[in-house]
C-alpha cells in the first residue's frame, strides 16, 4: 500500500485494508501467522525457495563451525600426536587440511588462534569462490530474459547501489529475486554510492550502445536505470538501522534519494540528455527482508514519505489466484496510486516494480519459512569485509561487509564503518578482522592482471598504515584476490598477510 504522511488513505475496492502495525518478530511470529508451517502465498516459487535455502545453509554452516572447531583444537594442543589430530579434527568438521607451520611449535608455545581462525575463514571463502564459479549455484536461466523484460519495460540496464552493511548482500539474488548477473551491482556504506563512478558507467554504457550495439541498439529509446537501497529495523529501529546514519531511517532514505538526484543531475549538466535517466528508491527491513518501494511519479520524481509496502501488498493478495503474479500486483499498483491521488507512474516502470515486489513476496515467504518470520541475527553477523572491486560470488545475507573502492583515501568511510562494525564482532574478543582484498579485471586488456594485483598490494599497505594499530596486534588479517571477470573465471590468491608473517618467522 502507499504510505504517505501528508494524504488519506483510502482502499481500492476489491482489496481488504491490511492491519497496520510492528512486523511480528522472532518468537511471537506465530502468534502473528507468520510460522513455518503456514500456507504460502499463491505467488510465492517454493522450488526456488528451497534451492536458495540450501545453498545459504551449506555455505553459513561452513563459515560457522569456524570457531566451534578452533575452540576444541585449543583444549587439545597439548595432547600427544597433536598435529595429526588436529588435521583430522579440522578435516573432518570444516574440509580443511591446515598448514602445519601453525601447528608444529604447540608443543613449545601456545597456538595462535588468531592465525588459525583468520586461515580458516579465507580458506572457507577460497573455496565457496571456487565452488560458485565452477558449479554456478544461484545461476538463473532467465538472465536472457531479463534483459529482454528490461528493455521492454523501457530500460536497458539495472544499476543497484545498496548500503554496504551485510544483512544488504543478498538484496539482488535473494531479495529482489533478480539474475545477479543482468545486474550491476555496487554497495557503498549507507548506500551512499559513488556519483562519478556511477556517472563514468553511465558513459561507458552509452558508449557501448553507440559504438556495438549493446546491450541495444543506441537508437531504441530505452534509459539507464539507477537505484538506490537503504535498510531499516523494524524490531529495534533505534539500534540496528544503518550504523552510516546513526539508525535514523528518515535520515538514510532522503541521503540515498539525494545521491540519486545528484546523480541525474549530473547527466544533465555535462550531457543534456536527463531523460534518459531514471531512478528508484528502495527500502528494505533487514529483519525480514521486507521491501518499501518508493515509486516515481510520472515525472520521475520520488517522496521518502510515499512508498508500496510489500507487507501490505502481501496480505492484500494472499488469497488471490497465481496464474498471472506481475498482472495482479500491477493492478494493485495502479489502484493504490489512484487511490492516494499520486500521478502514475510510467507504464514500464510500473511492470518493472511490480516484478521486483512479486520477487520479494517470495522472499517473504523464504524468511517465514525458513527463520520464522524474523532472523535470529538482526545485527550485524559478518564473517569478513571484502574490500576492492568484484565479489559477484557473495549473494548472502550477513555474510561479508562490503567496501567498493580504488583507494583506502577514497572508501576511508566506508572502511572506518566496517572497521568498527568487526572490532565489536571480532577485535574485542580478541579474534583477528579477516579482510579480503580483490581486485576484477578484463582479461582482453594487456596487463591488467599485474595491474589488479598491485592494486591489491597497493591497498593491503594502505589499510595496514590506516589501522596500524589492529596489524600491529596481530587484529587485521588480509587475503589477496584478483579475477578476470571478462572470461567468467575463478579468483586467484595472489597474497596474504599470513604468508609474510610465515616467511618472516623463518
């Protein structure tokens, strides 16, 4: 439904008022109909569902046995025969075969744990990275068919920046139920997404329209469509919102449309052509992955108090037939914008909300089936920060904090909020900050690889003079990674600061 502050509501007819009120959460979703033995919605794709649900558990299982496993190896190390129990313990709990150089001098002096679990964890990712790219886990047939429904919808690209926090990381695959490939993907802490760097991808689409076609022809009148994803809490707004902007939702969502506008405006200063510019606004509650959408006008212009509710949308449809998701939910659009006496939107902007909202009643569904309703880890539960350019494989939820960056100097907020984020997760409890650093490159561009991998090295210095206080205590780990994204390969590790110190010990 739309919510707005300054006007009346009133229901359109055929559709029953949803209750309005807190989302239930965590124990009391039952009581709120929101349990896992619940009927599902007529538009949910349960087969989908199930497929995501086990791709999520394998991979956070692994990550989470990390520290169960280290905690035993350390009541143990000075057990006889310990480095070959030690290697069948964390063979046979985590598929890992460690180097023995972290296990040959326990009998002599105690473990560093620290080592250990930051190897693991960039063990556990190397792997999950290699996995995703050779047997394409959350692969979508329909990313042909996306691009073809984009362009019907009058865009010819999807660029989705979304706040950096990683309870934001499945919004694209998971979420919005999107072929993570047909969309450009950027995460800025806060959402607060690079206006140059959006604007430099803007010219080099253009000019790929132009000069080869694609991904059409420059003469078909479609335009670049630029989003924005802010996120909010609704069991503890005032605590677990966006760390960026201090939990003030309001706050993140006027910031988010005000880099989009910036980002517009930008176009049409330095090229005159802002019509081929469209832009939208989402909000997502991170407890139950529940969407706001705050749709354009017809004159693309967006209100951070008037949005679609996907939990109204949800309970209004709940008993509607199946047959046809996107035409049903476009109806409902189209008589909750006449309702609240909102100019419409454009007609392809409204086919491409309604598919973005029919994909999130499926995610709805997801988190009542499969975490009743409210995950149990509504803060912060990242395993490590990924920093750099790439990381297409990481499509979960609150699994990796992400910084997007050239330079430290210029993701140096971003950085300090992730920093600050994992010295509560980890540095605190005296567990390392596992940082990996990647760098993506086109293959068909001569030396761009040995130009990744100094990247790489340039920024690992960079973040280690920025927190030489974390490395100096052994508190800052970092794996270095470069891929070349043109030929769809695996990443390769070309560095971690483990190696040196192992080199240096010898």
């Amino acid at each position: 439904m739309f919510n707005t502050r300054s006007k009346s509501r009133r229901a359109p007819q055929g559709f029953q008022p949803p209750q309005r009120g807190a989302l239930p959460q965590g124990r009391a979703a039952a009581a709120h109909g929101w349990s896992s033995n619940s009927q599902l919605h007529p538009f949910t794709r349960k087969d989908e569902n199930s497929r995501l649900f086990h791709y999520e558990q394998k991979v956070k299982q692994a990550f989470a046995e990390i520290e169960p496993t280290l905690r035993m190896l350390s009541a143990a190390q000075h057990e006889a025969d310990f480095v070959g129990r030690a290697q069948a313990l964390v063979k046979s709990e985590l598929g890992l075969e460690l180097p023995e150089s972290l296990l040959v001098d326990s009998w002599i002096k105690p473990l560093d744990i620290g080592r250990l679990y930051a190897w693991c964890v960039f063990e556990t990712f190397r792997q999950m990275s290699d996995e995703f790219f050779d047997t394409r886990p959350l692969a979508d047939a329909d990313d042909f068919e996306f691009q073809r429904f984009l362009e019907q919808c009058g865009f010819h690209t999807l660029d989705v920046s979304p706040c950096a926090d990683g309870r934001l990381a499945h919004v694209i695959r998971y979420v919005l139920r999107l072929p993570y490939k047909a969309v450009r993907r950027k995460s800025y802490a806060g959402a607060m997404f690079d206006v140059e760097d959006s604007l430099q991808k803007w010219i080099e689409t253009e000019m790929l329209r132009h000069r080869e076609g694609s991904p059409n022809q420059a003469a078909v009148p479609t335009r670049y469509l630029k989003a924005a994803v802010y996120h909010h809490s609704s069991s503890k707004p005032e605590s677990e919102g966006c760390a960026a902007h201090g939990s003030d939702t309001q706050k993140a969502a006027a910031a988010a449309l005000a880099k989009l506008q910036a980002f517009r405006q930008s176009v049409e200063n330095g090229f005159c052509c802002g019509a081929s510019i469209d832009l939208l606004l989402i909000g997502m509650d991170t407890d139950n992955d529940v969407i706001r959408l705050h749709l354009p006008d017809a004159n693309g212009e967006m209100d951070v108090d008037r949005y679609v509710d996907a939990i109204d949308l949800f309970n209004a449809t709940r008993n509607s037939s199946g047959l046809d998701a996107e035409a049903a939910v476009k109806r409902y659009l189209e008589d909750m914008s006449l309702a609240c006496g909102v100019s419409q939107p454009t007609a392809g902007m409204m086919r491409l909300s309604a598919r973005l909202l029919c994909g999130n009643l499926s995610q709805i569904d997801y988190v009542r089936q499969y975490h009743g309703g409210c995950y149990s880890d509504i803060g912060h539960q990242e395993r490590f920060i990924g920093m750099g350019i790439g990381f297409e494989e990481v499509q979960l939820r609150n699994l990796t904090y992400f910084a997007y960056l050239q330079t430290v100097e210029e993701g140096a907020k971003d950085m300090d909020v992730g920093i600050k984020i994992f010295t509560g997760l980890n540095a605190r409890r005296g567990l390392p900050i596992p940082v990996v650093i990647r760098n993506d490159y086109h293959g068909q561009v001569p030396g761009a690889r040995d130009r990744a991998e100094a990247r790489c090295h340039q920024l690992d210095n960079a973040l280690r003079n920025r927190f030489r206080d974390f490395a100096d205590r052994g508190l800052l780990h970092t794996l270095l990674m470069v891929r070349d994204c043109q030929n769809d390969g695996m990443a390769e590790v070309v560095g971690s600061s483990l190696d040196l110190q192992q080199q240096e010990a010898h």
